[in-house]
C-alpha cells in the first residue's frame, strides 16, 4: 500500500497492531472530536478499519462519513423574522444561518448559547436561542420532523436540552407579566401568551395612576428590517425585529392595578445563595421594605431592563430644566457622542443626533427669548400624539458657563475646529453650538430678505386658534410654536392675501393662503397685522413667488357696499317721509307708550305661540289694536277683540 496513501487516510507509518492503535489514529485523522462519539460507535470502526487495513479506501470512506455526521444542516429557515429564508447550519463550535440569496452570514459561538425554546410559531416550529450576550435569537421555519435533530445536537454538542414551550391560546387580555434577561413575557396560566425583546422597545412612560405604556422601536425611512438600513434578509438586522412586514404594532398600554413590593438587587442575589435558614431572614427584610405603586414599580423595571434611559458613555454635557414649547413641559438635556437625552418628569427620550434633519434657531418678536427648533425624523411620540419639531425656549440674557466633559485627544481628533472645551456665553448660543458641533447640522436662521414692519424677524399670525410667529428663512417658511409648521419655497405653486371677517376687523388684519404644488394641499395663516402686507409682499418678489392680492377686490367691493347702503338709507327715509300711513302715524306715540306702561305679564305675551305666529297683515290688526285702546275704558274687552282676530286668519 502507498505510504502517502496511508497517512492520508488512518495511520501513518506505523502498522496497525490492534483495535486501540486504531481508534486512536481514527481521532487523530478525523476533525470529530473525541466526546461526541460512544465507545460503541469507535469500537465499531475500530473492528472494521483494523480488518480491512489492507483496503485504505474503505478506512477513508469511514472518516469522510464520520466527518459529515459532524453538522446538521436545514434549508428554509428564518431569522428573526426576516422576510427572506435561510439555511441554517449547527456545529460543535455553534451556529450560523446565512440568506439563500447571498450576503453575510450570522454567526453564534457555542459558549454563548444559554437556553433553547422550541415552540410553535407562524412558519411552522420555532427554535427560540436565549444567548449570553446577544440577545433573543430566533429561528423559524422548523418542521416538526427536526426536534429530534435538533434536541441531539444540542444535547451532544452544547449540553443544553431544548424546551418545548406551549403558547396560551385562550386569548385572555389578563394574566401576569414576567421580566427575563432579554425579554418581557406575558403568561396566562403559566404559559407565555407574547414576548416582547427588550430591543424593540423605544419608549415607556406612565399613562395613568395604573396604566404603563410601551412604544416599540419604528424603522426610519429607507429600512425595511431592523434599524441598520440593510436590505431585506441581511444578518445585520437582527437584533430588531420591527420592519418584518407592512404593518406594525407601535404602542401596547398595560392596566396593572394594586401595590407591589420591590426588592433589591442584592436581595435577589442572596435568595440563591442562602438556603432555607435564610428564607425567615428574608422575610423579614420584606415586610420591612414600603410597599408602592405597581404600574410605578413596572415601569421602572422595564426602564431598567430595556436600558431606555442609560447611554453607554459619559455626558459631553447636561443643561437643567430646559423650558419646551413642544412637547410642553421642562426637561433635562443629556448629550453624548451619538445621542442626546430628554429627561423629564413623565416622559424620557433618546434621540440619535442622526435623525435631526433641521436645525432652526429663531429669535421670538419680544426681544426677551429665542426658540431653538429641531426637525425630526422619525418624530417623537407620545402616545398616539406625534411631535416632528421639538420647540425650546430660552432666555437671551441667561448666560452659562461650561466644561465639556471630553477628552483632549477626542477633542482634537473628532471634533477639531466643531467644539471647544469651554464656553461661557448666552446658553442658546452655546447649546446651539453644542448640538451644531456633534449634530453636524447647519444652523438655519431668519432670511436677511425680511424685515417686519416693527424690525423683527417674525410676524405674529394664527393658525386657526392657535396664536404663533411666521418667520420667513432663505428656501423656506416656520410657524412656531404649536402647531409646528414647515413649508418649502420650491414647494408653493402660490400665495394669496385676502380678507375674511367684517369690515372692521378686515381693515385691520388680513390671511395669507400657500397653495402647494402638485395637489399637496394648502396652509391659512390670519389674523395678520395690514401693516406686514408691504413687508412680505417685498419678500415675495425677493424670493421670485407668485402671488396675488385679493384685498384690492375686496376694498373695492366695500366701498361699493358702503356707498349703495347709503343710497338705500336715504331713499328710505325719503320714502318714510312721503307715504300716508293714516292713523297709525298719529298713534305711533301711543303705541310706544302702552307697551312701556305694560306688566311683565305683556311682555310674556309676546312671545306665546300666537305673536310668533302671525305675519305682517296681524301686524297692522295689532297696530289698529292698540289705537282703539284709548277709547275703550275695558281692558277685558280688548283681549278678546285680539284673540278673535288672530283666530278669524
């Protein structure tokens, strides 16, 4: 036999002596290692190889099939719910799924495997991987035909056994809510009803006194799975699920009634070290710990687990009870290298300096504040309420003085000729600068083409109800504060400047109407001041749009009204003067008198259902009524007279 041959199969120079000699060089020439094989098994290869050594052909036979036993393969599986299928590989080292059209492939080593799931789900089984460190790994697409594969391998290779989960399925919308490592439970009956990864949470604030509600991540525009922006089926976008498909879950609210106990951490970690001597300890220690609001206690474990309010790193800076115009309120501004934090009473935001897309800074027409405006995108929620502007307010004469929190090197690596390491000016002048240097935004101001008719940069109008400043900027128009409105020059197909309320009010005001292209709609701003018409017509023309003034037509067309109201009084009074009207005109004073001089009761009988019912010709009866009253000397007569006229028509 050919000694090259020889080596390259079982054994190398040395002949074989015995069944030992054999199984040894079997684990040396083949890459399964020595515990996943039984006694059983090699002695069984041992006997044939040891017999056949005469024929190296069969022994390398053996170690290529030994090798292929060692992975298990599966086609058609998804992970993490991506919208592309799989193959999905398991090995003694761990495992890997990579898409079936190509891209990168998702890896997960062995020792960071902790629990395996197996349950039903949506494509079929669903092996569900709980890792040490990467979160929730999920895996669907199994038949049911694999557990057993599966359940080998696992047990073999990694030494886990898998669970078989069942899912309640009652459709109970009560039951108790569970939080693991990685992910929030709900289980009914002690059998999980949904989970919900920790990374899919956006958000959590409290909704009520027992009401906690949980937004879910949303994927920004251009991502169709995850938060990377990869493409459908990428292994980059695990770890998020949302994005999976067209229409998504964003809130889910929790009633939790009553009052919990909250126990520390150390606690915990005392339950699995002290035996049952220690139980009486503890309870004791828990009697002794306040018992307070659940759904607080809730929220802020699920703040705690979901890591919404911690940023890995440390604040470059923090500027204290910031005053908001939208959303309203005063919050906390906590700035890091990626991201900024609002903190507030309620409400808690993480915000990536990725998703500012525009950076205003306009001064407010009482020379005393300016706004800072940032245009997000995605816009913050709280609940089903959207804010795609956040609107601060800041005092002009409020000065700070501040020490960025940031290294040297990184200052001068990073952030060169963008930040400094120390500023001591007006704090909108040094937040502006702050979120411009670690933003990398442009800062846009008020256009040097507008000039109010007072010498300010904004115009007070209304947008229905809601008073605010129109500031007229470069390529663009901002109403602030509420509702946060922003419209494109290149946008506007036209502007029109009209009246609308009577003629007191429409001499002194005025609306502008932006018609925008394409059918996209159209905004109204009122109750302009007639002393900005000239400003912002000037403006127009500046910034080459086109508009027209409807309020020369309607002045025009008042002065018509007016002059044709006056014709009509005068030929009224002319008329009046001419007509014979009879006795009523000698009786007019008469009349006036007798309703004077009448009870309350008269009155009242105004307003019965026969007054209101007659027109005018009972009118003229009423008149001839109260003439003929002062020659009668009975007033009981009289009403009768008038009853029977009214009742004869």
């Amino acid at each position: 036999m050919n000694s090259s041959l020889r080596r390259a199969t079982v054994t190398a120079d040395a002949p074989y002596r015995g069944r030992a000699n054999v199984r040894d060089r079997i684990f040396q020439t083949s890459r399964v290692p020595r515990c996943q094989l039984t006694s059983c098994v090699v002695d069984i290869i041992a006997v044939g190889v040891f017999g056949y050594y005469r024929q190296p052909l069969y022994a390398k036979l053996l170690v290529l099939v030994l090798n292929l036993s060692a992975m298990e393969s599966f086609e058609n599986i998804y992970l993490d719910l991506s919208k592309q299928p799989g193959k999905c590989k398991l090995a003694e080292s761990g495992l890997g799924w990579r898409p079936a059209g190509g891209g990168d492939t998702f890896t997960l080593d062995s020792n960071n495997i902790g629990v395996a799931q197996w349950s039903r789900a949506a494509k079929g089984h669903e092996l569900k991987i709980l890792s040490r460190s990467s979160g929730v790994i999920q895996l669907d697409g199994f038949e049911q035909e694999d557990f057993d594969r599966l359940s080998r391998a696992f047990k073999i290779w990694y030494g886990i056994s898998i669970e078989n989960r069942e899912h309640a399925l009652r459709g109970w919308n009560w039951g108790k809510a569970e939080f693991t490592k990685a992910e929030l439970a709900f289980n009914v009956q002690n059998r999980p009803a949904f989970e919900v990864p920790y990374t899919e949470i956006s958000n959590t604030n409290l909704a009520g006194k027992n009401e906690v509600a949980v937004e879910f991540a949303l994927p920004t525009e251009g991502q169709t799975n995850g938060t990377s922006g990869r493409s459908d089926g990428g292994t980059k976008n695990r770890g998020r699920k949302a994005g999976a498909g067209p229409d998504e879950l964003v809130e889910m609210r929790f009633y939790i009634p009553g009052t919990a106990v909250k126990q520390d951490k150390e606690a915990e970690d005392k339950e699995g070290q002290e035996g049952q001597e220690g139980q009486e300890g503890q309870e004791g220690q828990e009697e002794e710990l306040e018992e307070q609001n659940a759904a607080n206690l809730f929220y802020e474990t699920l703040m705690d687990k979901a890591e919404i309010g911690y940023v890995a790193g440390d604040t470059f800076a923090t500027f204290l009870d910031v005053l908001h115009l939208t959303p309203r309120g005063r919050f906390d501004i906590d700035m890091y290298e990626s991201t900024f934090r609002l903190r507030g009473k309620t409400y808690d935001y993480k915000i990536q300096y990725a998703s500012i897309k525009k950076f205003f800074l306009l001064p407010k027409n009482d020379d005393m504040h300016t706004l800072i405006v940032l245009g997000l995108d995605p816009p913050l929620r709280q609940g089903q309420t959207r804010y795609p502007f956040l609107v601060m307010q800041l005092k002009l004469d409020e000065e700070i003085s501040i020490e960025l929190n940031m290294t040297e090197e990184l200052l001068r690596s990073r952030y060169k000729d963008k930040l400094e390491a120390h500023y001591e000016e007006p704090i909108h002048q040094v937040i502006t600068k702050i979120f411009r240097g670690l933003s990398g935004k442009k800062v846009i101001m008020p256009s040097k083409d507008f000039v109010s008719h007072h010498g300010h940069s904004g115009v007070k109008c209304s947008i229905k109800a809601n008073e605010g400043l129109l500031f007229c900027l470069d390529k663009s128009f901002m109403f602030v504060p509420k509702p946060a409105t922003y419209i494109q020059i290149e946008n506007i197909s036209v502007i029109t400047m009209s009246r609308v309320g009577g003629a007191i009010s429409a001499s002194r005001t005025f609306d502008i109407t932006v018609s925008l292209k394409g059918g996209m709609g159209e905004h109204q701003f009122s109750n302009i001041n007639r002393e900005e018409q000239q400003p912002l017509e000037d403006f127009f023309k500046a910034k080459n749009i086109r508009f027209k003034n409807e309020m020369l037509d309607d002045s025009s067309a008042l002065i018509a009204a007016a002059l044709d109201n006056d014709e009509l009084l005068a030929s009224s009074d002319e008329d009046a003067g001419g007509a014979d009207r009879g006795s009523a005109d000698e009786d007019e004073e008469s009349v006036d008198e007798d309703f004077r001089a009448e009870s309350e009761s008269d009155v009242a009988e105004e307003y019965d259902s026969a007054h209101d019912s007659s027109g005018s010709g009972s009118s003229d009866a009423e008149m001839g009524d109260a003439s003929d009253a002062e020659e009668m000397e009975d007033e009981e007569e009289q009403r009768p007279k008038k009853k029977s006229k009214i009742g004869g028509k």
